[in-house]
C-alpha cells in the first residue's frame, strides 16, 4: 500500500494538513490539480486528521502551494519548503496513494535536498503544534495538563435530538424501532470520529450531548451528520430527522469518573445550549450568536463533503424559559434540507419582537 508523509500543524490557531509534492505539480492541468486536492482531503478525512488541506511543492520562487483564498495572505508570508520538511509528522498508508498521486508523492524534496534536523525555518508567531494525541479528546485538545489543573473552561457544546423517537416505535414496532435508532447512533459517532476535537461528553436515549473545541468544527459535524442521516433515510425507506444546538459558554468541569465518562460539563450554559436545542425543529441546526459568528466566519464559502449549498440565517432574539436575557438565535442549514426559518414559539421560548431586527 502506498503512503504520504504529511506536517499535521497548527498555525494562527487554524488547523493545516502540509502534503508536500514534488516539482512536477506545477505543470499538472488546472483541474487535475483539483482532483488531487479533493483525493487528498479525503485521504486525510479517512485517517481523521482535521484542518484544510494544503498541497506545497518546490517552485522558482522557493515554494509553491494551492490552499483556500482564505488562508493565502498567512501563507504566502511564513511558509517554506523547509518548514514543511522540518515539521513532517504524520504517515498516512492509503489504497488512495496511486496514479499521478503516486508520482507526486515519491520525491517531493528532490534526493539533492534530504530533510534537515532543523527548528522550524519561520517566525515565532508561525510556530506550528503537534496536533494532541486522538486517543485523548477530552475539551480542549491543546493543551492537556492545563485542561486538567483547571476546573472552568470556555468549550462549544453542542445537543443532538432524535424527532419524533415514540412515532418511529408505533410505525416499526420497538425491534425494528431500536435497530434503526441504533443505526443512526452508529452514524453520529462515526461523523464524531472524523472530528479533531468532538468527544461524546454523554448519551441519553435519543439524545448526543458533545463538546467541540471550536463552533466551526460543531457547525461543520452538524451539517455531515445530518447529510449521513438523509442517507441512511434514503436506504432505509425512512424519515429519521435530528434538531441540533450549539453553544459557547464557560462552563465547570468534573473530571469524577462516573457512569464511565471520562468527564462531564456543568452549569447554566450547559442549560442554555440544550435549550437552543429544544427550540430546533427537525432538520434544523440552531446557534447563539456567538457560536454563528465564528462558525460563519470559518465555513462561509469552503467546500463540504456530503453537503451541497450551505445558508446562514439570523432569526433574532428569543426569551427562553430559564436563562435570564433574551438570546439571539441563528441557523446554518443546506438549503432545499434545513427548514431556514424562524423556530415557532412554544412554552419554553418565544421571538422577542422588541429586541429582535
């Protein structure tokens, strides 16, 4: 089987997966050039690595390298063949590795330039990471020993409900009810795995309580596991359908391991992102504000596998039952799925026409 040497990295605080080609892809036609990116974010995808893929090879300019627009301007001011050749720190073994990939893979350096035992050849503020060790998901990722001195942290948390669990027992039966709850319990922890960061904090019945390092890594499992989800609905001949939430908060956390969770998470924002939830309808992927501004700020315009045309919506402000001050309520959703419009008010929360715009 055919392998690739990647730098797995954190960069700014965005997450970066360096393959490095060799000089040939720069005579490589536009769209082969396309292809091959997407081959390799799914290469990446399938061994779990997170963060936008970069393909960097040698130019006449020192390096060359086909990224997002987004992240061009850092780049194009810290990267160099030698940072990426210092900062090798993952193999990947892939059926993918073949064809015009193979030869681009095979000497990206050229044998006249080995990988020197070198420090990071950029600046300080481009100082790359180890990504955290994955058998270890526990929030945050980045920095375990302080994750675990402190008992406070600002997390994303996210709520999954399963709609309409007691209609799918009268129109199945409870056998063919739970085999199919389990299938879609299968589902969001395989789109969980491919996470960087996502670790199942609890499960209740139909419901997933997780918590993400970031909102745009919530936002963007949300949108592929209900993507998985439709598909299975497809196969299935069924209409399966989850409501999300997500929030950010500061939130306490205990490291008592009980029922056999490594950790839990606590406190009123805990409360206030199940709310969000519980305001949902099927299909629908509900955020606070801040939670939509980062996710929005991260995802708006990047490709998402299983996800076609992706809207964000503003709903306004909604007093919830429990939480003190109104909170303004947005949606991410692939348009023609996602309802995309303003959750109805119910005993728990209605639309604050005063504060909503």
């Amino acid at each position: 089987m055919n392998s690739i040497e990647v730098a797995h990295l954190r960069i700014q605080g965005q997450d970066f997966v360096f393959v490095p080609l060799s000089s040939q892809f720069k005579a490589v036609s536009a769209p082969d050039k396309q292809a091959l990116l997407k081959q390799l974010r799914d290469i990446c995808r399938g061994a779990s690595l997170g963060g936008d893929v970069v393909i960097v090879w040698p130019s006449d300019t020192g390096v060359g390298f086909l990224a997002d627009n987004r992240f061009h301007a850092v780049l194009s001011k810290s990267l160099t063949l030698s940072f990426v050749r210092a900062n090798l720190n993952k193999k990947l073994a892939s059926p993918g590795v073949t064809g015009l990939l193979a030869q681009l893979v095979s000497d990206p350096f050229g044998v006249a330039a080995p990988r020197p035992e070198l420090a990071p050849a950029v600046p300080q503020p481009a100082v790359a990471e180890e990504t955290a060790d994955p058998g270890h998901r526990s929030i945050p990722t980045i920095n375990d020993r302080a994750r675990k001195a402190a008992g406070n942290r600002v997390v994303t948390m996210l709520f999954t409900d399963l709609v309409g669990s007691t209609k799918l027992k009268q129109e199945y039966g409870d056998a063919r009810a739970m085999q199919l709850v389990r299938h879609h319990h299968d589902i969001v922890r395989k789109a969980l795995s491919r996470t960087p960061s996502g670790e199942e904090v609890s499960t209740s019945g139909d419901s997933f309580f997780i918590a993400f390092a970031t909102p745009s890594e919530a936002a963007m499992f949300a949108l592929v596991m209900q993507s998985m989800v439709d598909e299975m609905n497809s196969s299935e001949g069924t209409n399966i359908q989850d409501r999300i939430g997500i929030h950010v908060g500061e939130v306490y956390v205990d490291y008592a391991k009980v029922a056999g969770k490594t950790f839990d998470l606590n406190g009123i924002q805990v409360d206030t992102a199940s709310r969000i939830m519980s305001l949902a309808q099927g299909k629908q992927i509900l955020l606070s504000r801040f939670a939509f501004d980062n996710a929005y700020q991260m995802l708006n315009g990047q490709d998402i596998d299983g996800v076609d045309f992706v809207a964000w919506r503003n709903h306004g402000y909604y007093e919830i039952k429990g939480v003190q001050a109104p909170i303004e309520i947005c949606e991410v959703g692939q348009v023609g799925f996602a309802p995309l419009r303003p959750p109805p008010d119910s005993e728990k929360a209605k639309r604050s026409v005063a504060q909503s715009r």
